[in-house]
C-alpha cells in the first residue's frame, strides 16, 4: 500500500496512463468497426472503469473516501458509471501486508507491542478506507477490536483530494462549470478529523453518554491505555453484518429501521451531533435484536442553522404547505433561487409528489421507491440548465447524504415505519 506522497503520486499518473492506453486501444477498435465513438465513451469504457476502481481502492485513504462520500443515493440519481465505482469501491477488501501492520504498530506502540497481548489476530476481520480492525485479546482477558490506520493517509489527504477531483472533472463525471470548491475543502477537513483516532475516541464516548437513555443501541468501551492518534482500541462486541436482516421478518426489519430513523432524528434535533457516515458496515445487529453503533470518525457538530432549516421544511411537508416548503428548501440552501425562476411548475410538481408521499395513511413504505423515478425526471431537465447549478453548504450535503442512506437501508430492508409520527415527535421536543 503506497505511504509517501510521491508514491502515491506515482499511482495516479500510473491511472491516468493506463486509462489514456484503454481509451487509445478502445478507440482503434471502435474506428475499425465503422464507429465514430465519443472521448466520453471511449473513457467511460468497463476496461477503464475497472482501473479506476481498483487504484482508488489500493491507494485507500483520501483517495477511497472521497470516492464514497460522493454517494448519496447511487441508484436512483448518480450517473450509472459513476454508480459502478462507487459499488465497487464499496466491496473491496484491500488492506496492508503483515509487515507494514507491524511497523505501524510498532510506530504507535513501541517494538515488544505484542507482549501486551495474549493474542492479536493479524488478519483484519474488516478493511475500510482509513484503516483496518483487527481482534485482540490482552493479559487481562479483554477482547477488543482495533483500527490501525493506513501509514501515509493523514498526510496525503490534501493531495488524494485534489487528484481523485481532477480525476473526476476530467472524466466528464462532474461537470466543470460547478464550483466544487467549497465542498473539496470541507471534505479534507472532515477527513483530516476522521483520521485522528483520538479525536474519534472522545466521540466514542460522546455517543456512550447521549445513548445511555437508549439500550437498544450498544456502543462500544473506549480502551484508551492502546489508544494513540494511528490506533483506536475499544471493546470487541460479537455481531453480525446488518445484512443479516435481510432474512428477518417484516416486524424486525420494521423495528430495525425505527430505531434508526429515531436515532437520526435524535442526532439532528436533539443532541445537534451526528455520525454523518452511513456506510453499512457501521451498523452491526447482535442476536438479541439491539445494534451496536461503529465508527464515529464522521461525527460533526450541526450547526443551529441547519437543524432550522429542517425543522421548517419538516413542518411545513407534514402541514402539507408546499409554498414554504420551497421557500424553507431556499432558505436552508437545498436548492438555489434559479431552480426557484427558472423552473418553477417542475419544482412545484417535485414539491407535490413528496407531499403526495407524506400524506399516504399507513406507515411510509421505504421499498415503495417509484416516486423517485418521477422525481428523477423532473431533476434531469433542471439539471441540464446551467444557469440554475447550485451546490449546497458542506455541511448540509453531509448531513443530509446521512440521511439518504438511512432511506437507502430502509430501502434494502423493505422497512415500513411511521415516519410521520416520528418526525412529529422529534419537532415536539
């Protein structure tokens, strides 16, 4: 796994080399046949799809994350081959050699740190995108799980950034005339303090005590005397993927998914934090029903502005008032006041469909996603006027893709949930 910037400089000029040799070769197949292909479609090719996967999967850090944090609802709005590497940065199991997990290891806690433990399992039982956890066991008894992050990751964020933008911009996948500044600097500083294991300690521990009124979650022991800024150690807690729901009864899905939306209304209108990463792989179901809570790198304070702006917008949807749902989705930056003069009667439908949604009797089907294709429809014809791009506050965009992906799960599970007394509640408060 390359650590210096130079190297892993070296691995996105070797990217960009072996794209620039697919599209050649694609492109000599293509003319021989008779075809006048497009530079989109000779970059956007399964060949040159698959590289880009890959190396942004083996580079890991920065690099991976960004590449997932772009995902806010892939099937429905991403562009399909953006969708692609998204799910397969999603899948990939990289993770560091033997070796180079014992000289970080080593650099974190002296050269004899196997002698505080009674067994350290050395393959990693997960791989994501800033470290890998393994299972250790110390003298005492303790079991616990450790995440080592990746050597080189905090220091080449700025850099991994950068590249996998351009990258991005030079594919056609985000178009040039957004100013996508902003949020790239947001995104470095976010992953600047997910790559602070200690930071992500304190957080731990911040999500122990607001949760402590709430035993259907568990939350895992900060271990700090193994805790240093590269290595974060806490309890081990025996779980399962919450895939496992899958094959759970529709009442289990149901409340599964009811305790989660709870929770991330809590997070947003209660305690003003949130664990904005809402990758899978950080919910875990143990076999008495509860769910235990995993990394908290992503946890960010909400500011009082944005808990407004969707207290409003939640309001006025369950008043059915679409005229200040609109004026609530300018205000708090979802959408910019072009879309507002410039494409009215298709906002005022994309407006009505959503309430249309809210005011079905019974609870909200998160499997019943056919209202998303109308949505997608009208998004498409504002999306292809220019003069009305918008990009929304950093963090609003995190805040609500932690949003989305709960909708997504919810959408896996097929949940049912009454998420109009929810909400009725959580503004309550």
């Amino acid at each position: 796994m390359p650590r210096g910037r130079i190297a892993r400089a070296g691995q996105f000029g070797r990217l960009a080399g072996g794209v620039a040799g697919g599209m050649l070769a694609e492109g000599a197949r293509r003319l021989a046949a008779g075809e006048r292909p497009s530079a989109r479609d000779l970059l956007l090719t399964p060949a040159n799809l698959t590289r880009l996967a890959d190396r942004l999967a083996h580079l890991r850090g920065a690099a991976m994350k960004l590449g997932q944090m772009i995902s806010l609802d892939s099937g429905d709005f991403l562009p399909p081959e953006l969708s692609e590497i998204l799910a397969r940065l999603r899948s990939n199991a990289f993770h560091m050699p033997p070796q180079q997990l014992a000289k970080v290891l080593e650099a974190e806690w002296g050269k004899d740190w196997r002698r505080r433990f009674r067994r350290f399992q050395a393959h990693p039982i997960a791989a994501a995108s800033i470290g890998q956890v393994h299972r250790a066991e110390t003298h005492d008894g303790r079991v616990l799980a450790i995440k080592v992050q990746y050597p080189g990751v905090a220091e080449s964020i700025d850099a991994d950034v950068d590249n996998v933008a351009a990258l991005l911009k030079v594919s056609g996948l985000l178009p040039p005339e957004l100013d996508i500044a902003p949020l790239l600097a947001e995104a470095k500083a976010q992953l600047s303090r997910e790559a602070d294991y200690v930071r992500e300690g304190r957080e731990l521990q911040r999500y122990g005590a607001l949760l402590a009124d709430a035993p259907e979650f568990v939350i895992p022991t900060l271990e700090s005397d193994f805790t240093t800024p590269r290595a974060l150690a806490m309890s081990f807690i025996d779980s399962r993927p919450i895939e496992a729901l899958d094959a759970a009864s529709q009442w289990q899905r149901d409340e599964a998914m009811t305790r989660i939306v709870t929770l991330v209304l809590r997070e947003l209108f209660e305690f003003g934090v949130m664990q904005t990463d809402p990758n899978y792989a950080n919910y875990r179901l143990l076999d008495d029903g509860r769910i235990a809570l995993l990394d908290f790198g992503a946890s960010q304070d909400v500011p009082g502005a944005i808990r407004n702006g969707y207290r409003t917008l939640l309001s006025a949807a369950l008043a059915g008032d679409g005229e200040t749902v609109k004026r609530g989705a300018i205000a708090a930056g979802f959408i910019g006041q072009a879309v507002a003069d410039r494409h009215a009667a298709a906002l005022d439908r994309m407006v009505d469909v959503v309430l249309g949604e809210l005011r079905k009797p019974g609870p909200f089907d998160f499997g019943d996603r056919a209202f998303l294709g109308i949505l997608r429809e009208e998004g498409l014809g504002i999306a292809a006027d220019k003069a009305s791009w918008h990009l929304p506050p950093a963090d609003l965009l995190f805040v609500q893709r932690k949003i989305s992906g709960t909708a997504l799960l919810g959408a896996r599970f097929k949940a049912r949930v009454d998420v109009r007394d929810l909400v009725a509640t959580a503004l309550a408060r």
